[in-house]
C-alpha cells in the first residue's frame, strides 16, 4: 500500500514538472496586395509591382498564464505598421477579448519589396485620387486582416510551453560607411552589429513544435529599388524555410534593431534565397541544442513618449519648399501646413513596450528603424534580463538614432526623416530619454534595481 502511494506521488510529481505552463495560440492570415501595386521602402521606383513572388503573411502567437498574464504578439510581412493601424487593432481587441494596450505588440519585417502601407513614407509618394484610395484600401483591408488572426489565435488557446535559446547569423553587416564627405549607406565591417538570433519555441503537451518565434537584427533589403515583385524578403524565405522543415508548425520573424544594417553582399532574390537559408539554419540550431524553460507569471508595460526634434523654423521649409528635389519639396509643404495651422511640429509620440515572462526572457519593443547601438546598449545596461531588443514594433514613424549615429550624421538621423516626412534630426536626448523610460518599464513589470545596472555612456 505505501509503494502503492509513493507511486502515486512520483506520477504526480512527474505529471507537474511536464505540465503546460500557458495557453497558447497560433494563426496565420495571407496579406499580399493585389498586383499591380506600389512597393515601398525605395524612392526609385517608378511603377507598381506587376507580380508576387511570395505570399505575405501576418501571424499572431496568443499567450495566456494562470496568474492573469495574457499577450498577443502580431509579425507581418510589411515595411512597418503606423499607429493608425497598430492603435486600431489593438482597441477592436480590447472590446473583443480584454486585451490592454500593453498585452498587444506588433512587428513587421521591413520588407522592401512590400506593399505602400499609408501613410507610412508617405512623402515617397504622390498618388492620384484612384491609386490613394487603393492604398487606403488596402490599409483599411490589413487593420481588419490583423484584428481576424489574433482573435483566430486566441480561438486557438491550448495548453503548451514555451522555451527559449540563441543561435547566430553573419550576413549582416554595419551600413554607415565613412567617407571624406561623411557617412553614407556602405559598408562597414568595423562598424557595430548584433549577429544573435534569439528563438523563442512552442510545443504542445505531446511534445509538438507549434510555433517558431526568432528574430534577427538587419534591413530587408536584399533586393533594390530596380525589383518589382512582391516579396518577403530573407526573412520570408526563412520563415518558409522553418515551416518547411517542421510541417503543421508556424514559424514567426521579428526584426530587431538593425536599421543601419543591410545583408552582405546583396542585390538579388538567390542572395534573399540564400540569407533565409542561413537564418533557418541559425534557428534549427538553436532548436536542437540548449532551450531554456520560459516560465509565467506573464507581465506586461506600454508608455508612449515625447521625443524632441531638433530646433526648427518656418522660414527653413519656405526655402526647403524652393528645392529641386521633389521629396524635399512635399516634406516641405507637410511642414508648412503645420506652421500655418499654428502646430509645428516639435516632438514624437514614441511607443515603447516590454513583455516579460517570470525572469527567463523579455521582449523589448522599440518604435521606428532602431539603430543597433540600441540593442548593445540595453544588453549592457540591463545584464540580469534575457533580452529581445526590437525595434520597428507598433509604429514605424522614422529612424531612431543613437546619440553616436545622431552626431555622425548621414542617412538614418537626417536625410531618411524626409520620406518620413519628420521635420528633421532629433535632438541630442533622444538616447537618454528613451533609456530612461527603458529603465522605468523594466521596474513596471518585474525587474529590480539591484538587476537594472547602468553604465555611463
């Protein structure tokens, strides 16, 4: 009888140590545009996109712990979402599910060979009235195509656990190369990069790989201006390449602070081919070696900042209005409306977000095309936390550089705000403003400051 009952307290020690620890669900939704249609993320084109060579997609992984913690996070295959988009979507699902603010984050890849998601850069653009209301529907189409995979993925809730690990990529590499007439997009193979590829794994109570979460930090832009075919990019194909591998299971790219990082070499879709390969190739390594238990409580933090701009006046964009370059021209007239309506613009609305499981991995989500000082710095910073450092997360308004890349110059701190139609370069706080709040959310969900170390810079 007492073997009888040890028996039974070592099935249910054994039944607890393998219990799922949350609810998990997993849904996908095609987004491709129909063609033709206007690519973005390149001023040269000069017409639409006549074909798809690859179906985009959005995809949500829905998360839920037994102490309340609840998230969605929403990836697409898109150069970057507004907040027009992401806000919408994240009200509808906090009337339909309960979900708050902080429990939604979006990421989108940054493909250059995607749709015109409006307004995004809206300033590369001059539409007449049949091709804006196109773009307008189409945004209108994903808003409703995103809302219907995450309450898809919620249906979906169903016992799992999660994991996490690393695995590494080289082909990106630091773009900002200097020259005697200052910094312009190259190559710097001295420059900062971040070549991790962290993996964050979902299986069901039998052991089945659901999901696929991993991340890398480099531009989608393998391809140039001169491609006129949709198309996901290295990150679809290795998204393709994952699911390939691991039938019935969907794998998910978050892209992380690699605005001033582009694939080496590139140029053509066997280099895009060839850099999915090499990243699914990170993924599955790191699938097949060391993972790392991810645990609840679930606990998220959502704060929208004020980012100053750089000093400016009216009289700059009268005589920006008077330029040759027709981008200049329309940023100009964007600014001169502002003027004229007595609201200049002079700061940012600035999403930052983190998602945090227990003390085993968090997710920090930065708007805009983050440069990957950011990434390294908050590793430092922050050496306790298992850090995902995104960036192009729920608004991607414009660059956001470092105080070292602001200085510098060049294309990502200044010539880039005027596709974005920003008024110019950010003032010199923009770091240290951003860390601040970085500290405050960590706190908010969790981290103590005994683990919080900061480093002077």
């Amino acid at each position: 009888m007492n073997f009888f009952r040890l028996l039974c307290c070592f099935g249910l020690l054994v039944s607890s140590l393998y219990a799922a620890d949350f609810q998990v669900g997993v849904a996908k939704t095609a987004i491709t545009p129909p063609v033709p249609f206007w690519l973005t993320g390149y001023a040269a084109r000069t017409k639409p996109a006549d074909s798809v060579r690859m179906e985009l997609w959005a995809k949500a992984l829905a998360i839920q712990d037994d102490q309340g913690g609840q998230a969605v996070i929403i990836t697409t295959d898109v150069i970057g979402l507004p907040l027009e988009i992401s806000d919408t979507v994240a009200e509808r699902l906090a009337k339909s599910n309960g979900f708050k603010r902080s429990e939604v984050l979006f990421n989108s890849s940054h493909t250059h060979a995607g749709p015109v998601i409006w307004p995004n850069l809206r300033v590369m653009f001059e539409f007449d009235e049949k091709e804006l209301a196109r773009v307008r529907e189409y945004a209108a189409k994903l808003t409703d195509n995103l809302e219907a995979v995450a309450n898809e993925a919620i249906r979906k809730l169903a016992p799992a656990k999660l994991s996490s690990g690393q695995g590494t990529a080289d082909f990106a590499i630091n773009r900002r190369e200097q020259t005697a007439a200052g910094f312009r997009i190259g190559v710097n193979s001295k420059g900062p990069m971040d070549h991790s590829v962290p993996v964050l794994r979902v299986t069901g109570e039998d052991g089945t790989l659901r999901a696929v979460l991993f991340g890398y930090a480099c531009h989608n832009t393998t391809t140039g201006g001169d491609f006129y075919q949709v198309n996901g990019d290295y990150a679809g194909a290795a998204q393709l390449e994952v699911e390939k591998t691991h039938p019935g299971t969907i794998a998910m790219f978050m892209i992380l602070c690699g605005a001033d990082q582009n694939p080496n070499p590139r140029g053509t879709v066997e280099h895009a081919d060839q850099y999915g390969r090499t990243l699914a190739a990170a993924v599955e390594k790191a699938l097949s070696g060391e993972m790392k238990a991810v645990r609840p409580p679930l606990r998220c933090a959502y704060r929208v900042i004020d980012l100053e701009f750089a000093p400016h006046t009216r009289e700059q964009f009268q005589t920006e209005s008077q330029n040759a370059d027709q981008y200049r021209q329309r940023r100009a007239r964007l600014m001169l409306e502002a003027y004229d309506q007595g609201k200049p613009i002079r700061t940012l609305s600035y999403p930052l977000q983190v998602v945090r499981f227990n003390e085993n991995l968090t997710f920090l989500a930065m708007g805009g095309e983050v440069v990957v000082d950011y990434s390294l710095r908050a590793k430092r910073d922050f050496p306790s936390e298992n850090l995902v450092v995104a960036g192009y997360s729920n608004d991607v308004s414009c660059y956001i550089p470092s105080l070292r890349v602001l200085r510098e110059g060049g294309y990502e701190p200044d010539i880039s705000m005027i596709y974005y139609g920003q008024p110019g370069p950010f003032a010199e706080n923009v770091e240290e403003v951003i860390f601040q709040n970085i500290r405050d959310l960590l706190m908010q969900v969790g981290g103590r400051e005994s683990r919080l170390v900061s480093v002077d810079h």
